[in-house]
C-alpha cells in the first residue's frame, strides 16, 4: 500500500523505529513480515537541461522514462535526467509531443510520428508544423491535433476531423480503442460521426481513464464518469491535501493525484497518502505522473524529475537502517544530536550541532537501545544505552548545581542554540545551557526506568543508576518541588509544587500532566531507594493536594480556558500536542510503579481515557505505550496488532529534513507545504539533508527555546471534539444527557440493571453506543451513581468509543441527577438531549428527530401513541374514567430542549419544591410547550427482569436488519 507521511510527530523520529521493531520482534504472535516502504528517489539534471521547461511524462513498458522539455525529449540515466541521444538520428531533434501506444513511446516531430519500437516500423509523414499533440491507439490508429482541427492517421492515410471548438490548448488520450479529447472543459470522444461531446464541466484539468470510467481532474477535486454514458460514477472527491489537480494516474491500488503543492495518493477506503515539499519532490508545481511496472511512481515538476519508490523491507530491516545512520551520523558525546548540513545536500559539510533537548530526545534514543537489547540480546545496543546515560549524568555534573540536569554541554565557543541561556562550566573549556524543563525529567526518568529494569546487569550498574536518579529528585524535594536554576529560581516549566499545580482549572491539560508527572517521578525514585520521603510526598500530594483527582480527570473535560496566564503565557487557548508525548511517556513509570494496585487501575484507566480521545490519531507509540502499561483498552483489543502501523512500518525510511519539521494537519486540511532549501539529488538516504534526527514533528512550543517560542497548535474554544478535538468558533452543540444513577430497585436486590448484559452486552453499553454513533451528538455527560465511576471508566476503555464524555455523580431524586448533568455540559451547548440509560433501543433517527423538534418549539418528547383502551380508576377497583384512546401518549426518551429552556424549567421545580419524574412536566411549570415526536420502532425501558427478554430480542433484530443492509 503506498504511503507517506505517519501521523504526527513519530514519522520524524529513527530511535522510535528501532524502539518498536525491537519490541514487536518480543511480542508473541507477531511475525515481522515483509511490507512496502515508501522512499524518495530525486534526480540530477543534466548542465544542458538547466532551466529548460518541463511539459510531459512518459515511462514504458520496460520502466524506462521519457520527459518531454522545450530542449528535447529527455530519459533517465542513472541519477540524472538527460537529453536522449541514443538513437543517432532523433538526436537534436525537437519534439512537439510524446506519448505511449502499445507500451512503446512515440514522438511527434515537425514533419512525422514515430517509434522506435516495432522494428521501427511505425512512421507517418505529415505535413510540416501542423500538428502539436498526438495519441496512438493500440491498433496504432493516430489522433492528431493542430490549433485549428483534428485528424486521424490509418493505414489508409489521413483524415481531417471536423473540431470547431475554441481552445488554446487540448489533451488527447486513447483509450479501449477509442479517442478522446479535453478541450474548453468539455470532454469528446470520437465517434462514426465524428465528436461526440460526452461532458461539459467546470475548470477541467486532466483526465485519467480505469476501466469503462474517466477520472476527471478539476481545480476543486477530481470526479468520476462512466465512459459509455457521461453520467457521473464518482462524486467529486474534494476532501483532499490539496484540490487543484494538474493530473491523475489510476492503479490496481487507488488514485495518484498531482496538484499544484504536492502529490496525494487516494485509496478506495478513503484512507489518503500526502507526498509534497523538498523531502519528497525537487518543486511542488506537479507536471505529470507515470507509474512504472514495479508499481513505483514517477513525478514530474517544474523543478525536475522524481520518484517515490516502494522497497519491500522489515521492520527489522528498517530499524536496522535506522540504527546504523544515527550511530553513524548522529553520536556527539553520547547525545543522539542534531546533523546540520552547511552545503543543503552535500554530507561532507555535515556538522553536528547542540539542541534544547538533547537530554530528552537522547532519553529516548537510549531507551530504544535498551529495548533492542532486551528483545535481540545484542550487547553493542546495551552499549550503546550506557553511552548515552554517561552523557545524561554529566548533565548534572558539568556545573556546581546537586541534582540539577542541564539541557545540554558543549566545548567552550562552539555553542549554537539560544547563546543568552548558557553558563561557563567550573572547567573553563565546557559551557552548559540551563532553564531545563519538565520534558527533559520526563523523558530522563522514562529512560532510567527502561535502563534499571531491562540493561543492568550488576549491583554497581543499579547503584549508578540509582545515584544519578536520586540527586534529582533530593534537588526536587530540596527545592519544594521546584527546579532550580543558577539564578536560584525555578525554572520557566521545571514546576510541580501544587502552589503552580492548582493555580489552573481542571480544564487546563497542564494542571492534569503535572501531577501525572511528579508522582511517577516519586513512585520510581521510591522503588529504586527506598527512601520513605518520596512515598510520603507523593501521598500528600495525591490525598491532600487534589493529584489523585487531577490525574484521573478526564481528558475530555478539557476545554479552551482562556485568562489564566504564567509569565504572559497563555496555558488556557490551546491544546499542546507535545504534551501528549510526554503524558504517554510518563504513564510507563506512573503505572508499572505504582504504590497499589488500587492506583495502577486507576492510573491504568487514567491513560486509556487519554488514548481514547487520541487514538484518532492513530499514532503507534500511543498504543505501544498503553499496550506495554497493561492499560485495559488494550488487553481487550479486538484485533491482532498490524506491524505495518508502527512507526517502523511504511513511514520515512529516509529523512532528509528538507522542510518544515511540522506534521501535517488531517488531509482535509492540509496546509501549503512550506517553502524548502534546495537539496542535491539523489535518493535520501544516501544524499539527505539530515536535520533533527531525533526531534519529532511535535516539538514543545513553549517560550523555553524550544520551538521559538509557544506556538498554538490547535485553538480550542468549547470542548474538546473526538475529532482532533477543535470545534470551530461560533458553532452550536448538541450534548445528551443519560441519567444512569438509578437504584433499580424492580429488579431485584443487590442488582444494577445497567450493568446486566443483553445482547452481549450491559445494558448501558448499548444505550451509550448508540449516542456515541449519533452524528447529531457531540457530547455526553453521563449521570452515574457515586462510587461507579471507574466502572463507567474502565466501560468506556474497553469499548472505545469515539465522542467526548464526562461522568457526573446522581443526586437523591431524578431531578437533581439531570440538573448535576445540565451543569456538566460545555458552554455553548444549545440542546440537550437527556435520555435514560435503561433505554438501549433508541435510534439515532429519534435522536436527530426529538432535536429537530426542540430546536423548532424549545421541547421535544419521544413518544408512542396508545394502542390499548385504557380505563381510570380512583379505588383502584371500580372503573371511574373512559379517557379516549385517540388523546394518549406514552412518552419515551430522549426528552429533548434547549438548554436554557430546561435549566428555567428545573429551576421552578426546584422553587415550588415540587418532584417530578418526568422532565417534560417540569416545562408546565414556565408555560413552556412540548412538541410530540411519534417514536416509530419499539424503544423499551428495561425495569424489570421479563423487560431483559423484550430488548434483547429488539436489538438482536436490530443487528439483523444492519448485517442485511449492510449485505446488500
């Protein structure tokens, strides 16, 4: 399958490769098979095509392929793209045009068509200067154009084809025996009578032909018709990286697309490949595509030839590339460091350089090493891990500051990043860089974790291990918590002290990722210790300080929170995406340490409930993490673990850097890629630009010098959205309120009906699901019973749902359950939909239905009419009443309002001191009218034991009719 860029950070990250080929070769059951990496080939052009303009593409049936340029049809050579010159009697002549017929080229001259294929047989003579584009069929039929008409070449001779349509410029193509022509954005075939117009469209393109359909090329995406009829096969296809199509070229596999920034690769399931900027092509401005038979693809740009080749490696192959290059390119005093080239392209005028993170990102370079060693028993990878740590210990010993890790060190006058930052070392020939922050702790105390449990072998190498941890951690207690610098202050981001901690709302992600992080340091330096103060200061902070709940919070209570600033720096506009990094790193010590296993659960569901809301992005650490954590979502995983979706699976084999670093957004919203230094040719690997080997995508934009500074990465405003949590500004919600805090008590003692499974599965699972698949909802609060929160929790993990929640105590009566609910929902909210968790029938039909109709009136009510003859009775023995049947309703959920409609409603019961069991009553009480929304299928209640048999039975038949559907 052809591929690009991995999401996120990951694919800019070797040591990431090397990390999870090693573990997946440890996991049982898992073979290391064979896949296709996608890498880029970019040639050299030859002195004499220099500034020559590139027009066309070819590549035969033996792979061989042919530009057509002002100065010559040129071919590949090697590396370099060059005049063809060897067929002696086409040298120096110009070309008009060139194309394909029966896999051979043919060239259109001043005078003549031909080929040299064919023994050379194929020759036409033509009048001199006339025609400029031409398509051969595969009877060798020839279609000819000249600015004023066209003509068709036979064995008979030729013959002029009457083409009155005003054009500067046609594409011709052959096709199943047939010409067809794109002029003026309209499309003719040829026909007995001469053209035949078959579809007229708007700021047409290019064309590309599979089977009986034409792929048409727009300025606003490609469509598809079906070639006998004109009519449309394939709706536009708009959801693009970038929607100005220059060209197509169908395969077995899916689309290419060449745009005016970049080439995509389009798959049937909708999944899309995005190749653009200086890593992949010498100039974004695609010319034309050609697939070649191997299933390589050929890209021609303004700027020159290139090709993305797939090679078909391992993903210990593909670690072991990655291994070898950094150990090779990368080492500076045992950091993994940063490769920066003075020549863009040449190698030899590689230096390496100092970073701001050159502890983190060789933290984790180290712990791919231990990893490997543990999964391959190669000692030269343990080595490997025990250079680096000498270079993380040093951190701390270069200046006079116990317990303290610099940044980074280097000889004295050779520094390069942020100069303002860094100090003289007590040995004037070394220079350290201060204003260390959390991510560097983070990613230090993942490594020592890694190193002390998989690369010591000797009670000295613990004992080593153990010192370096400990002098941070007594600088941390030493300091309140703090980390601190020089200047005997703490430093920008080097702060865990609840005094900072708790300053922020529960809503902002730092307040939650602190705590996670203090207490992970703490269980860590108490197992390897022992010392009584650090288990002592992580239950204070945990039972005392509010970490406990900060770090069970859930990430779906985060929101925009703007206001709440530290050193004019707004933690509340944003969500800070490098944060997740950290949080999934982190969560390796803060659960496989954990004082009980009471909090391993809890941290456990902790990091599911994050994995959750970001699996979205499906970033393969985020799995490796919680997979290696024991997290439940993936003990329970559905589906065996595909090695091609790690991060040494088919993303960069190669890495020149020659762009932005900045991962690309979802394909739909795929920015401009930025413009990039100019690179010498040839395939990456060998001739890269490399640059950050170890920096991800998603470096920390804060104002540390990390990133330049802190930059938005996604403008939060309401809450946060399954999808990539961003809700543009202005726009209204839906939210669903399910009240699952009942006591239940017609069912039996002892027994929560929500949790009795039906239909293999609890009740409350089925009833969550189907608000969850409601493209109408955007969120939900779910009311639950005190104490039953993790199990909603550990539900949630388990199932994998999509949309954002948030689990809210019941109160005494049904009442204050849905005005605990109510106050739950983010601000914004618009309607709410408040529904019973007992009610697992419901359809996203009457969802979408019941909001319709309270958008419209203010309150909905779902609803069936009566079907029995109902009687009243005041003794409850004698009929008193005939009510007429035609008048009744039972009333259902979802009971559906505006929100400010609901909330005045509940406030009158609440004055009047009045209960009511029914949410729609409450609207009585302000005059408010319920608009009646008839339920057409059953929804039932399950209220007592006989009801389990009545939804079983209706979800099963439910199922059926989808599986029928879907059948069909």
């Amino acid at each position: 399958m052809p591929g690009g860029h991995l999401p996120g950070w990951t694919r800019a990250v070797p040591w990431l490769g090397v990390w999870l080929a090693a573990w997946t070769a440890a996991v049982a059951g898992v073979r290391d098979v064979p896949f296709q990496q996608p890498v880029s080939v970019q040639y050299s052009t030859h002195p004499d095509l220099l500034s020559a303009g590139w027009k066309k593409l070819v590549v035969d049936r033996d792979g061989r392929a042919y530009v057509l340029t002002d100065r010559g049809v040129a071919r590949v050579f090697g590396d370099t793209v060059a005049l063809d010159r060897s067929y002696r009697p086409l040298a120096g002549r110009q070309a008009r045009d060139i194309t394909l017929g029966n896999g051979e080229v043919f060239h259109l001259l001043d005078d003549e068509f031909l080929s040299n294929g064919f023994a050379g047989r194929y020759v036409g003579a033509l009048p001199r200067g006339l025609f400029r584009r031409l398509a051969v069929r595969d009877d060798f039929g020839t279609l000819l154009a000249s600015p004023t008409n066209l003509a068709v070449f036979t064995v008979s001779g030729l013959t002029e084809v009457p083409f009155p349509v005003p054009r500067a410029d046609e594409k011709l193509y052959a096709w199943q025996g047939r010409f067809y022509v794109l002029a003026a954005d309209q499309i003719f075939r040829l026909g007995l009578a001469g053209m035949e117009l078959v579809h007229r469209g708007e700021q047409i393109t290019a064309l590309a032909f599979r089977g009986s359909e034409i792929l048409v090329g727009t300025r606003r995406g490609y469509y598809g018709l079906n070639a006998d009829t004109g009519r449309i096969s394939l709706p536009l296809q708009e959801r693009l990286p970038v929607v100005e199509i220059t060209c197509l070229a169908p395969t077995a596999t899916g689309v290419w697309g060449g745009t005016t920034r970049g080439v995509f690769f389009h798959a049937p399931s909708g999944a899309m490949r995005y190749f653009a900027s200086k890593r992949w092509l010498p100039n974004d401005e695609v010319v034309d595509l050609a697939p070649d038979p191997r299933g390589d693809l050929y890209v021609l740009t303004g700027g020159g030839l290139a090709k993305i080749e797939f090679l078909t490696v391992t993903l210990a192959e593909k670690a072991a590339h990655f291994d070898h290059k950094i150990r090779d390119r990368h080492i500076r005093y045992g950091f993994c460091a940063e490769l920066r080239l003075r020549t863009p392209g040449d190698p030899t005028s590689a230096e390496m350089i100092d970073t701001d993170n050159d502890g983190s990102w060789s933290s984790y370079y180290l712990a791919s090493q231990v990893f490997r060693f543990a999964a391959t028993g190669d000692e030269a990878a343990r080595l490997n891990a025990w250079q680096t740590f000498e270079a993380l210990e040093r951190l701390q010993a270069i200046h006079p500051i116990e317990g303290f890790p610099a940044r980074t060190f280097e000889r004295t006058g050779f520094k390069v990043s942020d100069p303002d930052r860094w100090r003289v070392a007590p040995d004037p020939r070394w220079e350290w860089k201060g204003h260390t922050s959390s991510d560097e702790i983070t990613a230090q105390t993942f490594a020592y974790a890694v190193l002390y449990e998989l690369g010591t072998r000797t009670p000295a190498e613990k004992a080593r291990l153990t010192t370096a941890y400990d002098r941070i951690l007594t600088h941390l207690l030493r300091h309140n918590l703090y980390l601190v610098d020089a200047d005997n202050q703490p430093t920008l981001w080097g702060r865990w002290n609840p005094e900072y901690v708790n300053r922020y709302p529960a809503t902002i992600g730092d307040r939650r990722l602190n705590s996670a992080q203090i207490i992970a340091f703490l269980q860590f330096g108490h197992r390897l210790t022992g010392k009584p103060a650090y288990r002592d200061t992580a239950y204070d902070l945990l039972q005392h300080q509010g970490y406990f709940a900060n770090i069970t919070n859930s990430m779906a209570n985060l929101r925009a929170t703007p206001g709440f600033t530290f050193r004019g720096i707004d933690l509340g506009d944003e969500w800070n995406h490098s944060d997740d990094l950290l949080g999934f790193v982190n969560a390796w010590t803060l659960i496989r340490y954990a004082f009980t296993d009471d909090l391993r659960r809890h941290f456990a569901l902790a990091l599911a409930d994050h994995w959750n809301l970001e699996r979205v992005e499906l970033n393969p650490l985020w799995n490796f993490m919680l997979a290696m954590a024991g997290a439940p979502a993936v003990r329970r995983r559905r589906r065996p673990l595909d090695p091609a979706a790690l991060p040494a699976g088919p993303g960069h084999l190669d890495r020149p850097e020659l762009a932005s670093p900045r991962p690309h957004p979802p394909a739909a919203q795929l920015p401009k890629p930025a413009d990039a230094r100019t690179a010498a040719p040839g395939r990456a690997p060998d001739h890269a630009l490399e640059r950050q080997p170890v920096h991800a995508g998603r470096r920390r934009r804060r104002a540390d010098g990390a990133g330049g500074g802190r930059v938005p990465v996604a403008v939060l405003d309401g809450p946060l959205s399954q999808d990539h949590r961003v809700r543009r500004r202005g726009e209204h919600m839906n939210a669903a309120v399910i009240v699952a805090a009942g006591q239940g008590k017609r069912m039996g003692p002892g027994v929560d009906k929500l949790f009795l499974e039906v239909a293999g599965r609890p009740v409350i699972a089925h009833t969550w699901a189907r608000f969850d698949a409601a493209a109408c909802i955007d969120e939900i609060v779910l009311v639950v019973r005190a104490g039953l929160e993790p199990d909603f929790a550990e539900l949630a993990a388990r199932e994998g749902w999509r949309k954002p929640f948030r689990l809210v105590p019941g109160g005494a009566e049904r009442q204050d359950s849905v005005g605990n609910g109510l106050a739950a929902l983010s601000a914004g909210t618009r309607l709410v939909a408040i529904h019973d968790g007992a009610r697992p029938c419901v359809s996203e039909a009457l969802i979408a239905a019941t909001l319709a109709a309270a958008a419209e009136t203010g309150a909905a009510v779902a609803a069936q009419r009566v079907t029995d003859t109902i009687k009243e009775s005041e003794d409850g023995i004698l009929v008193s009443g005939h009510p007429e049947r035609r008048r009744l309703w039972a009333v259902q959920t979802p009971q559906t309002f505006r929100v400010e409609v609901i909330r005045r409603a509940l406030e009158a019961v609440r004055r009047q001191g009045l209960q009511v069991t029914d949410d729609t009553a409450a609207c009585a009480l302000i005059g408010q009218p319920v608009r009646l929304v008839e339920s057409p299928d059953p929804n039932p209640k399950v209220t007592t034991p006989a009801d389990l048999d009545v939804v079983a039975l209706r979800l099963r038949a439910g199922a059926a009719i989808l599986a029928l559907a879907g059948a069909g």
